[in-house]
C-alpha cells in the first residue's frame, strides 16, 4: 500500500481551500485527480493504494460529495473500483495510514465514466473534527487498464 498525496492535501500547498465563515455557509472544495499528471503520472495504481486527496475544513460539516470521471478503465472487462471518506491522520503525512467508504463505498463510475453523488447515510453523519481532515481515495479493485490515463473530480460540499 501506497499513500500518494496530491496538490490540494499538503497543507501549505499550492491550492486554496474555501472554509465557511459563517453559520450556515456552505462552500464547495473541488479536487481533480490527473492520472497523466504528477505525481501519478505512470504510476499503477495497486489494491490498496491511497490518494489523499484534498481537505476537509476544521469544525465543517459534509452536506454532499459529488464524483465526476473519465472512463479511467477502458481496456478488457473494467475492474476499477474505490471507496472514497475520511483518511486517518493529518492531510499531508505519507506514513501509516487508512481510508474510510463514509462517502463512497466500492464505487465503479470510474469504469465507463460518468457522476455519482453520495448515497450513503454515513456521509451526512462525519462530526466535525477540531482540525482539517483529508478527504481520501482508497483503491479496493486495481484497474484492469494500467496505468489509467483520464481525469477524477470530487467536488465535497461543507458547511460551518
């Protein structure tokens, strides 16, 4: 198992992250995962495999987590399949860590491409954490297609 970490996830990286300032402000934080991009450019992704993906703003509540991909498992029979929730530990770190199914658990819309949005209870029931969380993506099914090319969006709806 690998943990990978993109732009959105370091901590004093390169993107922004929109926290609510208000009471009963909802915001949007849109992550997109290039395959053909560092630092997954080439990389096969294996069973396992963790992406950390972007953050979840401290004391901010999910309201609704949205998936849109490519066709990321295009040759042969499609076998890509992840879970997408909460990741141990702080956004950033490429140690020891594990990835929660809260807002996606097993998806396949990676294989032919399309949008998701959560169904599942669990992901309108993550408390609030007192410091920023990353939002991960866990590998449950390599792709039959290695390396995958294309790009993932995952746009993660919170409010304060």
């Amino acid at each position: 198992m690998t943990v990978y970490v993109l732009p959105a996830a370091e901590q004093s990286g390169p993107v922004s992250i929109a926290y609510p300032d208000c009471a009963g402000d909802v915001v949007v934080n849109r992550f997109e995962i290039d395959l053909a991009s560092a630092p997954l450019k080439g990389v096969t992704l294996a069973q396992d495999d963790i992406l950390d993906i972007g953050i979840i703003p401290a004391t901010s509540q999910v309201v609704d987590v949205i998936i849109d991909s490519d066709d990321l498992d295009s040759n042969g029979t499609p076998t890509l399949a992840f879970d997408v929730g909460v990741m141990s530990g702080n956004p950033g770190d490429t140690g020891s860590r594990t990835c929660g199914a809260e807002f996606f658990a097993a998806s396949t819309v990676a294989q032919a491409g399309g949008v998701a949005r959560t169904t599942l209870k669990t992901a309108f029931r993550v408390a609030p954490a007192q410091s920023d969380k990353s939002v991960g993506l866990k590998i449950t099914t390599a792709a039959a297609t290695q390396p995958a090319t294309g790009k993932l969006g995952i746009s993660v709806h919170v409010r304060g």
